[in-house]
C-alpha cells in the first residue's frame, strides 16, 4: 500500500546538518511505504530553508509547505515560496482570526499558484500534557514557562484557529485547497460539517491516539465525514510505521474497506497535489450566465 503523508515535520534538530537528516528520513518514510509527504517549514527559526533542501534533493518525494507568518509577511512571500518550488503553505497561530479579511490578499495569491494550505485547527498542544503530567512539579513548570512567555500579552489564541472559518475561506476562495489539521481537534464536529458542505476542505487525521479514540468513541468516521474528506497524516517524523500500524487497527475496527484506506492514505491527497490528474472544468466568471434565464 502506498502512503501520502500530509503532515510531516522537519526534524527539530538544528544542530545537525540538513542533508544528513534528510537522508534518515527518506529512509524511514520509504521502509514504512511512503512514496510521498507534505514536508512542513516553519515561521520559526530556519526550517524553511531546511525544507527547500529536503526538495531540491528528492523533488518526487518531498511536496514542501512554507510555513508563513499572516502577521508579519504578505503575498509576496506567496510567490517567493512558489518560485522555490514549495507547494503551498503551512499555517499555524495568527494574531486574528484565520478569516480576517487583512489575511486574504495572502490566500489570494496561495490560489493563484495552485497552493494547498494546510492550517492547524483546534486547541493548540503546549509545552506539557497536563493530562498525563503534574502542573505542580517544579522541575516541569521551569521547563514550560520560556514557552508560555513566548505568547505573553501578544494575542495568541486557539480560538483564532477554529475550523470553522475555514468556511468562511473556502467561500471567498473556492480553488483554494484548503487541509485543516488534527480533524480539528477539540472542534470535530465542526470540521465534519465543513468539509461536507465545502468542496476544496478537507480535513488530516494527525494527532495521534488522541484522535484515534475520539474518532471510535464519537463514531465520527463515516457517520460525519466520510472517507472522502480524509487525508492521511503523521504529524510526525519518526514513528511513521507506527502510525500507519495504528490507523489500521482503527479501520479494522471500523470495517472499512480497501478502496475508502487508500483513498485516506493515497488518493486524496494525491488528487490535490495533482498526482492523479482530475479533468476539472474552468471556472465561470462570477454572474456568468447558468442558461436557466432572467
């Protein structure tokens, strides 16, 4: 079975060298059976550029999303990041809502160049699962705070990445690609709703067990999206066998059959990024004449 992984993070390992790393992680995604990947950089340190030497090296493999700032760059970073080869944009943490109007001359260009964006949704993960760990422990509260004061008074918040306002994208930009990640984690039914009445969102399953359980718990997969509207995605970089192992188990249970896993594996994700081509019929101008008469 081949794998498209949509949601792939450069290793967070700065201190060695990008080329090195590249090669490791071509070996592991290759012995799981992904043929390809969404290779995201980041608004933070040099990961763009890292990303750009994972495509210039292996082009067939690696489909590059630039990790853009709305708040401090425009649509010219868009077309930069087109001529470089990136393939579309990753977007994380705003200070405004995903759908202010400020950000559309950004999506405006992302649709030009046939860009795919790829937004987090939902409640952003921090420096700590209080879930598992103590808020008490000292050692843990040294450990989180220079990554809570990173945000302090700036006007981060999860609630600006909600999925619903990639609605409100997807009507002002129909050929936009639109991927929401995490099935908007903490907001799935709202992403379920989306993406079945929006024809270019679509929504990954990254997020790990978290996602998982909710997926049978909430018996999400198909009563409220469908295969359809799925993309596979790891949000990882070195557990990928793993992952594929236990979406597996999650589709067993699920009694989904061969041809809806690949289409969440593969075929979706290689619609979009145009791998299997689609005759898609030219949009008509706006108030173009539909032959039903005035």
């Amino acid at each position: 079975m081949k794998v498209f992984d949509t949601h792939v993070h450069f290793p967070w390992d700065e201190e060695r060298d990008a080329a090195d790393v590249v090669e490791e992680l071509v070996e592991t995604a290759q012995a799981a059976g992904v043929v390809h990947m969404c290779l995201l950089g980041s608004r933070w340190g040099d990961f763009n550029k890292r990303v750009t030497v994972a495509m210039d090296k292996y082009p067939e493999m690696f489909f590059g999303l630039y990790g853009i700032d709305l708040d401090a760059e425009g649509p010219e970073a868009v077309h930069e990041a087109a001529a470089r080869g990136y393939r579309g944009l990753k977007i994380i943490l705003p200070l405004k809502r995903y759908d202010d109007p400020t950000y559309f001359p950004i999506y405006d260009a992302a649709e030009e160049h046939g860009f795919t964006c790829l937004f987090h949704t939902g409640v952003i993960g921090g420096g700590a699962d209080y879930r598992i760990q103590d808020p008490f422990d000292p050692a843990l509260i040294e450990r989180v705070r220079p990554w809570e004061g990173r945000s302090r008074r700036a006007g981060v918040s999860s609630a600006h990445m909600e999925p619903i306002m990639l609605d409100t994208i997807a009507f002002n930009f129909p050929e936009l690609r639109i991927i929401g990640a995490h099935l908007g984690i903490g907001y799935y039914d709202l992403a379920a709703h989306v993406a079945r009445w929006r024809r270019n969102v679509f929504f990954d399953i990254s997020g790990g067990e978290m996602v998982r359980r909710h997926v049978i718990e909430r018996r999400l997969v198909p009563a409220e999206i469908s295969h359809f509207k799925l993309l596979y995605g790891s949000d990882n970089n070195a557990r990928f066998a793993d992952e594929i192992r236990d979406w597996q188990t999650v589709f067993d249970m699920l009694r989904m059959s061969e041809e809806q896993r690949e289409r969440i594996f593969y075929g979706n994700a290689a619609r979009l990024f145009g791998i299997i081509p689609i005759e898609v019929p030219s949009a008509e101008p706006a108030g173009a004449a539909t032959g039903d008469g005035d």
